[in-house]
C-alpha cells in the first residue's frame, strides 16, 4: 500500500524525528506531540487536540487509519484519547489531530499530565476497511445462535 505523508512542521519534527515504527513488528507509527512548549492535562480537564505536524493520503477506500491511545501512557499515567478511537478516511488530507484526555480522577494535582514537545503520544495504525453493499430485508436469510440477544445475554461465566 502506498501513503502519502506531508511534514507540515518540519521545523519541529527535525527536532523530534519522523513518526515512525518503534520495532520491526510495530503495528503502529508513533505520532509524536508538536508543540512549542509543554502542555499540562489537568485531571478530568476537557480534552486538547494536539498536532502531530503530518497529514496522510490514502486515496483508497479499502484502508483507514486509527488512532489509539499508547498503552504504556494509558495504563500508568492515565492518558488517553479524549474520543476513544480516532478514525482517518482515506480521502482525509488535513493535519492529524490527537484528542488527548487526562483520565485521572479530578482534585489530584499530583495527577495532572505534562505532554512535552516531541514526546510520543498516540499510535497510527493503518486497517482494512470492508464497505458492504446494503440489502433491505422483511427477515434475514438465516437465524443465529444468539439471534437478538443484546447486552449481557450471553452471560459472564467461561465457557
């Protein structure tokens, strides 16, 4: 698959380095903070957008890109995406944003986030993207195990 990238601060990411995978297994490219100076997160403050400084093009409807959190700073300092996930359209060609949240419980001064410039903060991870053609049905063509069952129908015991 081909990508194009556009270095839309590229007197910073020369400072920081170029997105990119960490390990030769990486699912995702590191997109570091663009910043100019360190931006605290207060506990349960709103979410920020921060620049990543590129753009992509996919120009293929069957890829997306996403953005997920970096696990290591989810879990032990408690930052995450301010919308969960964050998907790209391949024909999405402006800046990529990271909504950033400090998930930590609000009062906690010691909790606030300090996001420094050029530090790694989210992961782009590219995806296989399946568009079905829909067909409008009275009744499907065959019934499932679990049929309309929704939350918690079937239960939380293993198997």
């Amino acid at each position: 698959m081909r990508c194009e990238i556009r270095l839309l601060r590229p007197d910073l990411l020369a400072r920081f380095g170029m997105p990119g995978y960490q390990t030769p297994m990486a699912a995702g490219i590191d997109l570091v903070a663009c910043l100019e100076a360190p931006l605290v997160l207060a506990p349960q403050a709103p979410a920020v957008l921060v620049p990543s400084g590129i753009a992509v093009h996919m120009a293929d409807p069957a890829v997306a890109a996403m953005i997920y959190p970096r696990s290591g700073l989810a879990h032990k300092r408690g930052l995450v995406l301010g919308n969960g996930v964050a998907v790209i359209d391949a024909d999405y060609q402006g800046e990529i944003m990271v909504s950033v949240w400090n998930r930590n419980p609000a009062g906690d001064a010691a909790a606030a986030i300090t996001i420094e410039p050029g530090d790694r903060i989210a992961q782009l991870v590219f995806v296989p993207i399946l568009r079905p053609e829909f067909a409008i049905v009275d009744q499907f063509s065959a019934t499932s195990q679990r049929g309309a069952g929704g939350f918690g129908s079937t239960g939380i015991a293993a198997a």
